[in-house]
C-alpha cells in the first residue's frame, strides 16, 4: 500500500478519485506542529531556535497517521506547493518518523495528470522553502507574542500586534485622518452645447485651457467671465486627431488580483473569496462528475501560464469566437518585480468545465466566482479590442485670445478579448465604426453655455478589495496573507465598516498611536516590506534564516525594553454614553466593542451583568418573532442571530420574517438592485422563492 498525505478532507476525496486502490490518501488538517500558545517557545539565546511542539488537536490525527505508515510500502506528502505547505510536510515527516528522502511530491494543479506526473517524479523536502517559513514564524512569534502584552497593560487587555497586521491598521488609520484634515477646494466645469448646422443634434464639450494652456477655474467670478469671454467669440475647430487605440486584455488572476475583482464585482470579502477559491482549488462535489477541482493553485503572485494551458486556451477561442479573435502567438505576462514565481496563475484546470456547465449544480458563490476566473483567463489569451478615437480641440475667439475646449470620442472597432464577457453582434460592431465628422476651421454655432461647481474629493476609505491592492503594492504580507490580515483587524475591532468601506475603531487609533510611539520600525511600510523580500531570499538559498532575525533583533529589543519601562497612564477607548436604561439597575448603558461586533453593556459590572444587542434589528426572527442583529464571527465572517438567547436562531443570511410555506424552513432575504426584495428558502432541496409585499419589506 502507498500512503498519500495531503492537509485538508476535499483535497484527500479529489486526489483519491485519480488514483488506484493500492493507494490510501489522509489528511493531516493542516499543521501537526507550531510554537507553543502559551510561552514565546523561541531559545533566544541559542540562535533563535524553534521549541516545536505537537499541536494537542492533532494527537489523534498522528496516531491515525502512524498506523498507516506501519502499513505502507511508500509514503507521499503532498502538502501545498508554498513555504506553509512545504513546512506542514518537514513537520510530518519528523514528527510521524517518515523514513526516506524522496517522499515531497507537488503540483500546481490537482488534476489525473498532475498528480500522476507528480508521484512520478518525487523529490526531497526543500529546506530553503521551510526555512523562509521558520523565518517568517519566528519573526512574526517574536514581534507578536512579546508586543502584545504592552498593549493589553498599556490600552486594555486582549489586546494583539502583528508584524503585517499592525502596518495594515496603520495605513488604514492613516487614511481616516487624510479624509477627516481634507479641506476641500472649489474648481468650476465650463460646458459649451454647440451645431455643426442648424439641422443638426447639439453636442457637448468642456472647457479645458486659455490661449492653448490649461487653466483651472477655481471660482464662480472666473467661470463667469470665461462664459461671457466665449459668448462674445466666434466659435470654429481647431484641431482635428483621429487614430484607433488598442486595450489589450488583463493578465489571468494571481491571489491578489483575484480577492480585488471578486470584492469589487460579487461583493465579497476577501476572506470568502479565499474560502471559495480554496473550495476550486481542492474539490467541489458535482452531480454527474463527482469530486473535482476547478482551478490551480490559489495562493500566487505570478501571471505566467503553462504552455499547455495557452494551446488548450487558443484551441477554445478559435472554436467559440472563431480564428481572428486567437493571436497568432500566446499572449505572455511579466510577473511584478519582486513577487514569487514558483506557481501560474489562477486559471481553470480544463477549459471543458464551463461555468455555464456547472451553474445549476454548484452553490452560487462557486459558480460566481469560477465564472470570474474562467472569463479571465480565456480573455487574457484573446486578441487586442480596438476603437477608433476622436480628439477635436474647439475654440471660441475674440480680440486675439481664445478659450479652448475639447471634445472626445471613442467607438469600439474590434472587441477582441471583450468578446470574453460581452460578446458584440454584427450589427453593433457596423454601427461602432461611425464618428461624427469634423474638419478643422469648421464654423460652429453656439447653442447654450453652463457652468458647475465642484468641489475637490478626498481619498475614499479602503475596502477589501482596495486595502488588498494597496498592501500588494507597498509588499505588505504575500498572498496566503491578505484576506487573513484584513479578518483578524475586524476580529480584534481595530477596524469597522460602513457598507464595504472599513475604517478605524477608536480602539484602533489607539493601538496604532502606540506602536507608532513605540515601535516606529515594526509601524514602517518600507521596513516591513524590505523584510518580505529578506524571507525571499532565504527561500531563494545561499541566506543562513537566523541571519535575518539576528539583525533585527537587537534594536527591537531595546524598544521592547524601553516600552516596557513606561509606565505612563493607561490610555483608554472613550466610552460611548447610550439612551437605553438597564432594566435591572436603572443606568444608561455604554456601547463596548467585542470581536462578534458593538453591544450595550451596563456600566456597573461586574456587580451588574446586564448586556443588550447593539443598534437596531436588521430583521423579525422568523422562529420567535424577536430582533434578529447583524454580528462577526470569530474569522470575521458576517452572521445574523436573535436577540433572546432561549431562541437560538442562526442565519448566514439576512432572514425574512416568516417560515417557508412549503417546508418549515427559514428564508433568506434578498434585494436587487432595482430594490426588489425576494425571499428563497434557506432549505438546498426546496426550491420555493417569492417577492416580498408591503409590509412584509
């Protein structure tokens, strides 16, 4: 018998569909060892070296493991093909006492193919790989477990730092000051509605310089007398620029790009777009083809694409767009400086499994999200869209001097890799060829004149999908990193949101003046980002791991030393005074924040325990009628439960305030964006969904 380990169950059932019977696949569930939880498990004096141990959840899962080996012919590990994975399976090998050297076996895809090809050609564990993770571990162990403490003594208790997640509330906080300083500034747009002739449709152009330089309108005096200047001027074209532009399609998805789109067009957080993605990646149960994995490898920052998956790619294109919208050579990617290109990009398995497929057969997300990947990636293989352009530069003269304005236009000529999405008929691509007609010296005619105030806009606060970008750019943390980040802020209530946008708690601020104050370098978005590519470069060999935490060591140690010996006043969140009295004791409540979300605590505890739901019912409980409230889970995911605790209604979804008519079960609530709102049973099997009416909105 030969025993295959991979981490997760899903992972376990695809890869085992693909083999033979004299193989037996496990999971491990993910690490079978760490440092300890309650000590800094790190011999600091004897180069920083790792005090592993077995995690206590994992006992019975290494027993299970064992007992196989002692039956096994040969051994695989088949862990993730990253530094985490390649950890997971050194930490199985020396705690199940696997014997051998060749037992690491990877792929970038979980498909018959790879994972034959991959059991064909197994290798040693790589420790340039494990050692950037012990590296990493050791680092963020140090800087976490040690820093934590002074911020629980300094603000209040449970408090946590994080070498990633503390620079990412930093740029978060900082943000929400830039929009709370900006001063807004006044600027006017100047529009002109001119004829060509008399029989003719007006057209609109803006204002854009004076005597052919740009010039900014910054009050209504100044817009008045350009109005009045224009008036007065005869009006002709000036100049006339007609090209054609290409747009040359996205590269296929690495992880960040991923959780940005999904965030920005299915309205997830970029912690359920890794969930699903995990599910592609590993398996997902279809009906008529069994247990099957969709999509590479999820966590990467690379854009290259295998050979075969090009030719797979231009062979579905010629096939379902027809020859012209295939290039005749692959279109090819550059991977950003500094980003890790050990595996492709996000793309399909097998072009054969279309969304369309699937749709029916698969939970909504799934299919959502498998579409984005697969329309992606086709997409990136496709030929160049291409528009034929107009740039008319239109002036009003007068007295030698002119006031200039623009006119632009673009009609798609060719759609190319749009075709990806939209597909355009023949009718439309006829149609988009067509430009209005300008010569220059035309005489024009003026219509009307209007002029706007505006007003300068700060920076929007981030979202999931702009926080992920913004920390891919400045080399916050890696892919596996980002969504993790982004959930153990809102867990920690550093951070909050108003519809998708997140902003800073007090609690937050707080937390982050101090590290500032404290530890200005753990707080430095270059500094953090030059240690990232450190890690890189033990992965890449050649770079003792020590090294790196020797060199950083002693000045964060005299930091630690120095905030420690502070022993300034605690600084505390401001408690937010509520109008709802505690029944039991007759005092106003206080708003407390707690990682499930904000609730109503009465001021007197511990000699009055009284606590209370936040804010008001997002929903009527449909099992006992009460107040159904909006809160966070422990991985900061969204949920919905009820008010009386007796009740123990639990919902992932907004429910609707009554029972299905048809099985008992709840329904979910849901609104379009024309403002329709539908019920649809909570129940998979149950197909009954209706609109909501009146009152029952």
């Amino acid at each position: 018998m030969k025993l295959v380990i991979v981490e997760s169950p899903h992972k376990a059932k695809t890869i085992a569909k693909y083999l033979g019977k004299e193989y037996h696949v496990l999971a491990s569930g993910g690490h079978v060892s760490d440092l300890p939880q309650k000590s800094l498990g790190i011999d600091i004096d004897h180069d920083f070296a790792p005090q592993y141990v077995i995690t206590p959840s994992k006992e019975e899962t290494i027993k299970r493991i064992k007992s196989e080996l002692a039956k096994a012919d040969k051994v695989y590990l088949a862990t993730d093909p990253d530094r985490e994975g390649e950890a997971i399976s050194w930490h199985l090998k020396n705690v199940c006492g696997i014997k051998g050297g060749n037992v690491r076996i990877v792929f970038n895809e979980i498909s018959k193919k790879a994972v034959l090809s991959a059991l064909d050609n197994p290798r040693e564990i790589n420790m340039n790989l494990v050692d950037a993770q012990q590296a990493r571990r050791v680092l963020d162990r140090l800087v976490g477990y040690q820093i934590s403490p002074i911020l629980s003594r300094k603000i209040k208790s449970g408090q946590s730092a994080g070498r990633v997640q503390s620079v990412a509330l930093k740029m978060i906080v900082d943000r929400e000051r830039e929009i709370r300083d900006f001063k807004p500034e006044e600027y006017w747009n100047i529009y002109a509605h001119l004829l060509k002739d008399k029989r003719s449709a007006a057209f609109k152009c803006e204002f854009v310089d004076v005597d052919g330089k740009k010039y900014k309108v910054k009050s209504k005096a100044i817009a008045d007398k350009i109005v009045d200047r224009s008036k007065q001027g005869e009006w002709s074209v000036d100049s006339v620029k007609r090209s054609t532009s290409i747009s040359k399609p996205q590269a296929p998805f690495t992880t960040s790009t991923m959780q940005q789109d999904a965030s920005a067009k299915l309205s997830l957080t970029a912690a359920q777009v890794m969930q699903i993605a995990q599910q592609l990646y590993e398996g997902v149960d279809i009906p008529g083809m069994g247990q099957i994995a969709l999509v590479t490898y999820i966590r990467t920052d690379s854009v290259r694409v295998a050979v075969e998956a090009q030719n797979e790619a231009l062979d579905y294109i010629r096939a379902n767009y027809g020859e012209k919208y295939a290039p005749k050579r692959p279109n090819l990617y550059t991977t950003k400086a500094g980003a890790q290109d050990a595996h492709e990009a996000i793309r399909p398995i097998s072009l054969s499994v279309t969304p369309d497929s699937i749709k029916d057969k698969v939970q909504r997300n799934i299919y959502r999200l498998y579409k984005l990947i697969f329309d992606r990636f086709v997409a990136s293989q496709m030929q160049s869209a291409s528009y034929d352009t107009l740039n008319v530069h239109i002036v009003s003269y007068k007295d030698e001097h002119t006031c200039g304005y623009s006119l632009k236009g673009r009609t798609l000529k060719f759609n190319g890799w749009l075709a990806a999405y939209t597909p355009m008929t023949d009718s439309e691509e006829k149609d988009s060829k067509t430009l209005p007609d300008f010569t220059e010296g035309q005489k024009l005619e003026l219509k009307e004149m209007q002029s706007e105030q505006k007003f300068t806009k700060p920076p929007l606060r981030f979202t999931d999908s702009t926080l992920v970008k913004a920390m891919e750019e400045n080399g916050i943390g890696r892919p596996s990193t980002y969504a993790a980040t982004i959930s153990v802020l809102a867990k920690r209530t550093y951070t909050d949101k108003e519809g998708k946008y997140i902003k800073p708690t007090e609690l937050g601020e707080i937390v982050c003046d101090s590290l500032v104050k404290y530890f200005p370098n753990i707080m430095n978005v270059k500094f953090t980002s030059d240690m990232e590519s450190k890690l890189d470069t033990i992965e890449e060999g050649g770079v003792r791991w020590q090294k790196i935490i020797e060199d950083f060591y002693p000045d964060f140690k005299a930091r630690l030393d120095a905030a420690r010996g502070d022993r300034g006043a605690r600084v505390k969140p401001k408690e937010e005074v509520s109008d709802v009295i505690c029944e039991k004791c007759g005092a106003h409540m206080v708003v407390k924040d707690s990682r499930y979300g904000k609730f109503l605590a009465c001021p007197n505890f511990p000699k009055c325990r009284n606590t209370k739901p936040y804010g008001e019912p997002v929903a009527k409980c449909p099992k006992c009628g009460g107040g159904v409230y909006k809160k966070v889970s422990k991985k900061g995911k969204t949920y919905y439960s009820c008010e009386n605790r007796d009740c123990g209604f639990f919902s992932w979804d907004v429910p609707a305030p009554k029972l299905c008519p048809d099985c008992g079960a709840y329904m979910k609530m849901t609104k379009s964006k024309s403002g329709e709102v539908k019920y649809t049973c909570s129940n998979a099997e149950c197909k009954h969904t209706e609109i909501a009416t009146g009152d029952q909105k």
